[in-house]
C-alpha cells in the first residue's frame, strides 16, 4: 500500500486547512485509515482514524475542530482540520492499517506540515 498526502501548509491560528491522503497498489478488504501527528520533540499521536465502515476515532484534543471522512470508492482519507491553533503545528502522517488473521499490517506516507502561526 501506498499513501500519497498533500493538503498541508502555513496557516494563521482560528483558520482552516484540509489534508488529503490516496492509498494505491494492495488494499485490505478491512482497514482503518486515518492521519497521526508528530511536533519536534514530540512523538508521534494519533490524531482521528476511520474505517472503511465509517466508525471514527479522535483524539480530545482535536474533538469538535477536525472531521475525518473517506470515499471508499477512491480509496482516499481526509481531515478537515478547523479552528487551527498554534499547538496543531506538526507534520502530520497519512496512515493506513488492515488485521488479517493475528498480524496487522501499518503504512505510512511521507508526512505533510503543517504550520499554525501568524
């Protein structure tokens, strides 16, 4: 599997950006997609996942200011990604996983910044 993500960039605290992400090659009849973050220093967290039976996970601290969604058909991920604070400041991972039997199978893509700072 492979995780192309773009949508990220520089934006000033209270504003609006959204990531995308497009999974290719292998796919999983059952997986979980969604986005994780890491800020220098920091490491890496989850920030919302959803599986392609539409049930989401978020982090608190994004609760009520990010949306996660996918389109099963294309096989792309995105975040919504609202009311942005300077804390949100991170480069953010597009990340995919599938369970077969007892071993689970995690991908990554190469990362995208984003930047909260006016």
């Amino acid at each position: 599997v492979q995780l192309q993500a773009s949508g990220g960039g520089l934006v000033q605290p209270g504003g609006s950006l959204r990531l995308s992400c497009a999974a290719s090659g292998s796919s999983f009849p059952i997986n979980v997609m969604g986005w994780y973050r890491q800020a220098p220093g920091n490491q890496r967290e989850l920030v919302a996942d959803i599986s392609n039976g539409g049930t989401t996970n978020y982090a608190d601290f994004v609760k009520g200011r990010f949306t996660v969604s996918r389109d099963n058909a294309e096989n792309t991920v995105s975040l919504q990604m609202n009311n942005l604070r300077p804390d949100d400041t991170a480069v953010y991972y597009c990340n995919y996983k599938a369970t077969v039997i007892s071993t689970t199978f995690t991908y990554w893509g190469r990362g995208t910044l984003v930047t909260v700072s006016s």
